[in-house]
C-alpha cells in the first residue's frame, strides 16, 4: 500500500538526535553528503558509514524500518552496480567471458556506488525521520533568510513547505478513502490496458481535487481567523538555540570529514 | 444458509510499524436475508473497518466473510461481484461524487455493471425517485448541491446497482431532524419495495433503536451484543460504559423507576412509553 512509504516521514521521539538543532542537523548532513563523494579508499568511506551508524543507533529508531528505508532504492543500486560493473575497465581483469570484462575497477566502483547511494539516502531520511516538519521548514526558513536582500519572500516559501508537508498524509489517507468509495461501486483500478487505467483515475482526482481546494480555502481562512498577516514581525514560541549536545555534534563531524582528507592521504586510494 | 458471516474476523491498521491499531478484533456473525440491522459503537469502535470488510474492499487480518457461503476473497472475480452484491455507502458523500451530472455519477455503479443503456436509464431514474431527486436536480452538478442533497445523490449511487444487501454507514450524520427524517423514510421504504438486507451504521441508539430489527454494539473493535432490539435494552445500564447515549424517553423511565415507580426500562420509543404511563395510571387508579 502507497502507506508504507517511509521516505519524509517524521518518526517522533526524544533522543539526542530528535533534539539536535534542526539548522546544525541541515548544515551536518549536507556536508556529510558531500563528503561521502571525498572518500577514495576503504578506510576512509568506513570512517563515513560509522558516524551514519552511530547517529542510527542514537536516534533509536529501529533497525527494521531503516532496512526498509532503503527497499524503494535497491532496484536503483542494483542498476548503476552492474552498469559499473560491466562498462568500468580500469585495473586488473578479474573475469574474461566473450565480450564482458569484469575489472577490479569495475568491482571497486560497484561497491563505492552502492555505499554512496545507500548512505545518501540514509542519511537524508535520519533528517526526515528525526525532525518534525515544522522544525524543519522553521529551520530552512531562517537559514535562507540572508536571501531576503534579494527580495525573496523566504517566510512565504518556508510556509508553503510546511503546509505541503502537513498534507501529504491527510492526502495519501484520503485517496484511500475515495478508491475505496469507488470501489464500492464497482470501479476498477487493476485490470484493462493503459488508456483504461488512465481514464479509472479520473474518479479519483475529481473529488481529490474539489475537497483540496475546498480544505485550502477553509485553511487560509482559519489561518486569516487567527490573525496570521506572512513573516512580518512575526515571533516564535520555540528559540532555536545552540546546546553542549549541538557544539558537541558540529565537532564529530568536522573531526570526522577531516579524517577522511587524512586516510585518503595515508591509505592507497582504490577508485 | 445464511446471507452474511464473519468467522473469527480481526483487522489490524498499518501492521508492524509504529501507528498499529487494531480495529477489529474476532468478529463472528451471522446475517441472515432480509434482516433489518443497526451497528451502534462508540467513536472509533471499528464500525466502517467491519462494514468495509463486508462488501471485500478492505481484506481480514485474519479470519474469513462468507458471502452465500461463499468466501468473497476466493478468487478476483468473487470479490468484484460481491460488490455489485453488498453496496456501501460510505460514511461522506464527498468522497465519491464526481461526474458532471447528478444523473451520471448515479450511472457510474449500473455502468461499471456492464448494464446497457436503457436498463441503465431505467435503474438510475428508480433510485433517484428513492431517494426523492427530482429530475431537475439530476441534471445539476453533484457539487452543487446542499450536504442532505449530496447524501441522497451518494446513496442513490448505490440503490442504482440494485444490491441484495444494501449497507449506510452514518446516513444520517449531521443533517438536521427532518433530513434525518426524510433518509430513514427513504430506508423503510426501499426495505419494503425491494424486500433486500439493510444494514444501518450510526453513533445514536435513539436513530436506530426505532427503526431496525436487530443490533450489534461495537465496542472497542469487539461485537459487545448482537440481539434483537428488545434484548439489547433489557441490559440498557451497560449503555453507558461502552460509551453510548440512552435514548432520552429512556432515560425517563430509568429515572421513574428509581423515583419507586415501578415501570419497564426497556422501553426506547414515545409509544411504548405512553403505553406504560397509562397502564401505570390505571393500575394506581388516577384514570
Ligand atoms: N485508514 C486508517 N489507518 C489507520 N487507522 C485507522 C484507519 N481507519 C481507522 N483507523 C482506526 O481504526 C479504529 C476503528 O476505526 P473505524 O473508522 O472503524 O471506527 P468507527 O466505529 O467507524 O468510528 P466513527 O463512529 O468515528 O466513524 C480507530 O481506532 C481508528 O483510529
Ligand atoms: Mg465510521
């Protein structure tokens, strides 16, 4: 079911990650990602995929969904490794059979792509998964404030995020809701050809549509109710403010991105 | 052979992650043909999860729905007809409209049935009278009309496939008393024209208690009663723990009989009640 997607989701808790500042969280896992595509050898990317796991690990969010996390991506992974595999000839040959050279470039890389990948997901869902949308958009929101000097209403954007993300699972559980209306009267999404399948969607987005635009009338009216007038002098109950944990987290990182300029320089690099 | 069964029915929301709810917990009933049925719980008590899982949109955690002793989850094709078979209409009628006209999206069930034109025609303008749309208004927009308009049109939608088991959830939630009025009538009346099973999902016993034949309370996703109407007031005082209202006239007699009158409590509807008062007041003397 569309329900089981995890990706964007917000699991709530209280562990130290969940209680990270959300801009410091922003900052770190862009830079983590970015350093990722730095590591050159074993030693380095290792070093990488232990802070991933500690921070897994931190947040306390099960094991079981972050395997499930990675799921939708496996066919992605699975493509580019055998791409790799078989196009990459760099390096000794490991495996000669009629037109197809398997290198240990090939190999090396394969194995690189998958980290990568895998780790750039998992770490994009640990921001998901332990920051509430509005921390998070709240966060965006004053990290782009510098861009209102060019005339960017950067507050408007930061809500119009929030409100999209509030809505996508009241959307998902409202689709389900009219397919099964539907259904009841005996529309059929699972059989016929294309054009078929096409036009069994219209049931569903009509309806889909009018209450949307109905709940987003209703919503800047309530919102209008509570004297919401945008981002001017506009004051928040929750102070983001740096703490120990947050200077403490800065400091992993950095030491940790820095780690891997060193390995690179003392380990062979292998791709 | 009964109509309708559940065997040992439990249903669990979102399985195995964080949210797990379950809604429905070993439900095992039987529906017999041309029963009259209210289901009455509790906010939350599993009433829309059990009747969806009657018509085959939502399938059993675990446990079986026999449908004339069928199995509806046998095959594909079993479930599709089955729908055909058990209509439901859903709790909001915002939900399902969508065609241009009122009249269309009536058709969009008998259409889906593969009827031809004409048969289609036929079924449509029936279920329209049913539930009092005038032709004028089958040529409006659905989203033109008023909340109880929307609900007849939704409703209507579902008589136009002529089920043998025709199942409302809430019909009557939020219009006012003479809406309600007028859908309960539409109910009685289709009951007697089409002698088919009906099934009444709603929050009030006061609604139902007039009306149906036999009622299952709902009670924290576990069937609490299945009883005829009478034996179901016979042990009225467990009302209020699973979170259900008493009828008012109720109510009253509850509170006579405390007073040290000595009148039945059972009773649920105006006429029942001035039948006892009187018999009361002749047994005292006063008339
Ligand atoms: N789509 C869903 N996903 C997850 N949980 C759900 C979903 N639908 C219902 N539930 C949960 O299942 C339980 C039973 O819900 P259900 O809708 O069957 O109750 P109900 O008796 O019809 O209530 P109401 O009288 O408010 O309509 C509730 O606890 C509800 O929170
Ligand atoms: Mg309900």
């Amino acid at each position: 079911m569309i329900k089981d997607i995890t990706i964007g989701q917000y699991f709530p808790g209280n562990s130290v990650i969940h209680r990270l500042d959300p801009r410091l969280k922003i900052v770190l896992i862009f830079a983590y990602i970015v350093a990722i595509f730095f590591c050159k050898n074993f030693q380095s990317i290792g070093l990488m995929l232990l802070l991933l796991f500690v921070t897994v690990l931190l947040s306390r969010i099960s094991l079981k969904l972050i395997g499930k996390s990675l799921k939708p991506i496996l066919i992605i992974i699975l493509i580019t490794s055998l791409l790799q595999i078989i196009y990459n000839k760099n390096g000794e040959v490991l495996l000669e059979y009629w037109k197809i050279k398997i290198t240990t470039g090939g190999v090396y890389t394969a194995v690189f792509t998958t980290i990568r990948i895998a780790a750039l997901v998992l770490a994009s869902s640990m921001l998901t998964y332990t920051t509430s949308p509005t921390m998070l958009t709240d966060a965006i929101e004053r990290l782009f404030s510098p861009l209102k000097i060019f005339n960017i209403n950067v507050h408007s954007i930061a809500m119009m995020m929030t409100i999209a993300l509030r809505f996508i699972p009241t959307l998902i559980e409202e689709v389900d809701k009219i397919m099964s209306a539907q259904k009841s009267r005996g529309a059929d999404f699972e059989s016929g050809n294309l054009a078929k399948r096409g036009k069994a969607l219209i049931p569903i987005f009509i309806p889909l549509f009018i209450n949307s635009f109905r709940r987003a009338y209703e919503l800047a009216f309530a919102m209008e109710c509570r004297c919401y007038r945008g981002g001017e002098g506009r004051t928040r109950l929750r102070q983001m403010k740096m703490a120990l944990r947050d200077y403490l987290a800065f400091l992993i990182t950095t030491a940790s991105i820095a780690g891997i300029f060193v390995l690179n320089h003392f380990f062979a690099a292998v791709i | 052979m009964s109509l309708i069964k559940t065997e040992n029915l439990s249903y669990v929301y979102s399985q195995g992650s964080p949210f797990q709810v379950t809604a429905l917990d070993n439900i095992s009933i039987t529906i017999e043909k041309g029963e009259f049925i209210g289901i009455i719980g509790h906010t939350g008590s599993g009433k829309s999860t059990l009747v969806q899982h009657l018509n085959g949109i939502l399938k059993p955690t675990s446990g079986k729905v026999f449908f004339e002793g069928t199995d509806i989850f046998k095959d594909r094709q079993t479930t599709k007809n089955v729908r055909f078979k058990v209509g439901l209409c859903f709790q909001y009628p915002e939900y399902q409209l969508f065609e241009n006209t009122v009249y269309d999206d009536i058709a969009f069930g008998p259409k889906n049935m593969g009827l031809s034109k004409d048969e289609i025609d036929e079924y449509v303008l029936e279920a329209a009278s049913f539930v009092g749309i005038k032709k004028e208004l089958l040529k409006k927009s659905p989203f033109e009309l008023s909340g109880g308009e929307k609900r007849r049109a939704a409703i209507a939608g579902v008589i136009a496939m002529k089920p043998e088991v025709l199942i409302l959830d809430e019909p009557t939630a939020g219009l006012d008393p003479k809406g309600r009025k007028r859908i309960e009538r539409m109910i009685a009346d289709y009951r007697q024209a089409t002698e088919s099973t009906v099934i009444i999902v709603s929050h009030s016993m006061e609604d139902i208690a007039r009306t149906v034949g036999k009622v299952l309370v709902m009670n924290h996703g576990k069937a609490e009663m299945f009883a005829g109407v009478d034996e179901v007031f016979s042990k009225i005082e467990r009302l209020p723990e699973i979170g259900l209202d008493v009828p008012s006239i109720t109510r009253i007699m509850l509170r006579l009989r405390s007073l040290g009158y000595d009148v039945r409590t059972d009773i649920y509807t105006v006429e029942q009640a001035k039948d006892e008062l009187l018999f009361l007041l002749k047994e005292r003397g006063v008339l």
